[in-house]
C-alpha cells in the first residue's frame, strides 16, 4: 500500500504517469473504497461543506467517463484500468488535503487572514489537480501535455457549471 501511494504522489508531482501503476481491477477497487472514505471522512470532519452527495457522485463519475471515452476513442483502452486508478487515486489524496486546510481554517476562522488563505489553498489545490489530471490524460493517451491539459480544463470547466446549478449555494462559497 506503500508503494502505491509513493506511486500516486510521484504521479502528483508529475514525475511518473499512470503507467507506473500496476494493471489491477482490484487496485482500482480499492482505489475507489479509499476515495469513498476520504469523502466521508470529509463530511464527518467539515460537516458544513457536507460528505458524499448524488449529486456530486454523479458529476465525478461523468468526468471519469469523459476522460474514459477519450481514452477509448484514442485507441487507449488497455491503459482505461491504470488511468482511472490513477485519476481516483489522486482525487482521493488531493480531497484529503483539503480537508486538513478546510479543518484548519474552520478551527482558526476567527483569525483574520487565515479564511482567505485557506480559500485560495483550496482554489490552488483544485486548479492543480486539473493540471495532474490533464498529465495523467497526456501520458495515457502519448499526446503532448498540452493536450491533456486542455482536455482536463474542459472537463473541469463542465463539471464546475453542473455543481453550481445543482448546488448553488456551495458554488457561490
């Protein structure tokens, strides 16, 4: 377990692509049980950012099947397995970070710089995800890491419009 987290952050610092993942469903499966309880670890810690939610499932697992699709449609579909364990693996890392910042933040809220702080931690920790999306999908597809990073940025763009019309309160925070 180790070893794939070494590998999830190597892939964070953009330092090895999904590649250096083992082809495993179970490795995916587990990936998977690992970002579920980060996200309810979250709704239990922050409950006023709230935990698991249809809605935001929902808009997850459409960007995941975008970025599936793309990988399909380029001929990738072997490396699918590896791609989405590293993706979810990221997603997961990258939501327990922020909520040690959001837990913080709450705990010092009456501090005056530390609100503003923690929100563009949590803006940068999101807009860098985007970027390791976008190199996991340009390794994936041996495009250039432009591409993918155009392709990420369009899928965030999407799935940010859809959290703000399903949840307009939580976009406007």
């Amino acid at each position: 377990m180790l070893a794939l987290l070494k590998t999830i952050l190597d892939i964070m610092r953009l330092r090895k692509g999904p590649d250096a993942i083992p082809h495993s469903v179970l490795l995916l499966v587990v990936v998977v049980a690992f970002w579920l309880f980060v996200d309810v670890l979250g709704g239990i810690i922050v409950p006023q950012f709230g935990g698991l939610s249809a809605s935001g499932l929902a808009i997850t697992l459409l960007g995941l099947v975008i970025f599936a699709m793309m990988a399909t449609l380029d001929a990738k579909k072997a490396r699918m397995v590896q791609m989405l364990t590293a993706m979810i693996g990221c997603s997961a890392v990258f939501g327990f970070v922020l909520i040690l910042v959001l837990a913080v933040a709450l705990r010092f809220q009456e501090i005056q710089p530390v609100p503003l702080l923690a929100l563009l931690l949590v803006w940068s920790v999101m807009l860098f995800s985007v970027v390791v999306d976008g190199h996991i999908l340009s390794r994936t597809l041996e495009r250039p890491r432009v591409h993918g990073l155009i392709a990420a940025f369009l899928v965030f763009a999407l799935q940010y419009y859809l959290s703000a019309t399903f949840n307009p309160a939580t976009a406007a925070a």
